[in-house]
C-alpha cells in the first residue's frame, strides 16, 4: 500500500505494458537503464520493465516475476527517482517524529537506520518515512510508506507483535513491520543525524 501524501495526489503505480520500448529514443544511463530527459526506464532481472516518471509509476511484469521484489523496489529505488525527478531532496534515511517534529536517520546500508527508527517506534515515536526520505520545497519531510523494514533480530529484541509483521522475501529473515502511529502530513525537520560504524 503506498501512502500517496507523500509525493502528490496525483501519483499513480499502475501495471500496463512496456513493450514499446525503441532504444533509439532513450540514453544508456547504466546497464540496464535508459533516460529520455523526462523519464527513466529499467529492466530488472527476476522482475521486468519499471518506467518512472514524474507523476507516474508503471511496470511490466515477467511471467514468473517475484511480486515481493517489486515491492522492494517500488518502496526505495522507484519513489526515490521519481521525487528526484520532481526536484525534491531525497536523502537515504529513515525518518520518525515525535510532537510534530521530525527526526532524519541518516546512513549506509546496514548501519541501523531502520533498527534504530525501530526502537523509538517501540517508545510511542511515530513514523513518518523508511529507506527513502524525501524533503520538499518547504523544508519539509513528506510522509512515505505505512511500514518499516527490519531484520528478525530487531523483531525479536524489541518483542514487536507479530500481527503487525509481513515477510518481505520467502526465505530472507526481515519484515515490513506497520507500527501504530503513522504520519499523514509532511512533518517539520528537528534534527538530521548521520549513523556511522566507527
């Protein structure tokens, strides 16, 4: 389920086919990436076509595609490039708050962004973004994904209730995990924080 405040109530994720692609139309901007200079096209293996536009998302999905990798990809990779199509700031961090005020974990993967974002949920902390944040015009950080990703460990040490859990991949140990309190208005920034591992 994506929370469409967060980008514009005019974003749409919609399956429709791609098979209209003439290369010769489009720049090679990575290996499996072309760019018009208005929208991105990809081809992901194990999943299909993903063509991202400002206002758009649609993908074209092969027959034996892994449903739960789209996922994965359309709550990170697809919404990151489509804010920053828009122009938005868009920062690799997890973002929660607490009396209006937003707090942005910043940091590589696997530093403990979500982990982290995590523990202050457990504490009655409410969430307002994870993997991807992004910060519009106004300085503000818009509200994502209903969810967080966190490893089972996580789970296990923060005794999280597993009526709020949904496995991200068969055989992978994390979790989409939809705490209570979620937020449904872009959010003032308080504090950015950068994670390390020193």
């Amino acid at each position: 389920e994506v929370n469409t405040q967060a980008y514009s109530e005019m974003l749409m994720i919609r399956q429709r086919p791609l098979d209209d692609f003439d290369p010769k139309n489009w720049k090679q901007v990575a290996a499996c990436c072309w760019f018009d200079g208005k929208q991105l096209r990809l081809k992901l293996p194990e999943l299909g076509w993903l063509q991202i536009s400002p206002i758009e998302i649609s993908y074209d999905l092969d027959p034996k595609a892994d449903l739960s990798l789209l996922q994965v990809y359309l709550q990170s990779y697809a919404l990151g490039v489509q804010a920053m199509l828009r122009r938005q700031l868009v920062l690799h961090a997890s973002t929660v708050s607490r009396n209006g005020k937003a707090i942005v974990i910043c940091g590589c993967s696997g530093v403990g962004k979500s982990t982290l974002a995590a523990a202050l949920l457990a504490k009655g902390f409410t969430l307002v973004s994870d993997e991807i944040t992004v910060i519009n015009a106004e300085g503000l950080v818009q509200p994502g994904f209903n969810d967080i990703k966190i490893w089972r460990d996580t789970v296990d040490e923060l005794a999280l209730p597993r009526e709020q859990l949904q496995s991200v991949r068969t055989g992978l140990e994390k979790y989409y995990y939809r705490p209570n309190h979620v937020s449904q208005h872009p959010v003032p920034i308080a504090a950015i924080y950068v994670l390390g591992t020193d």
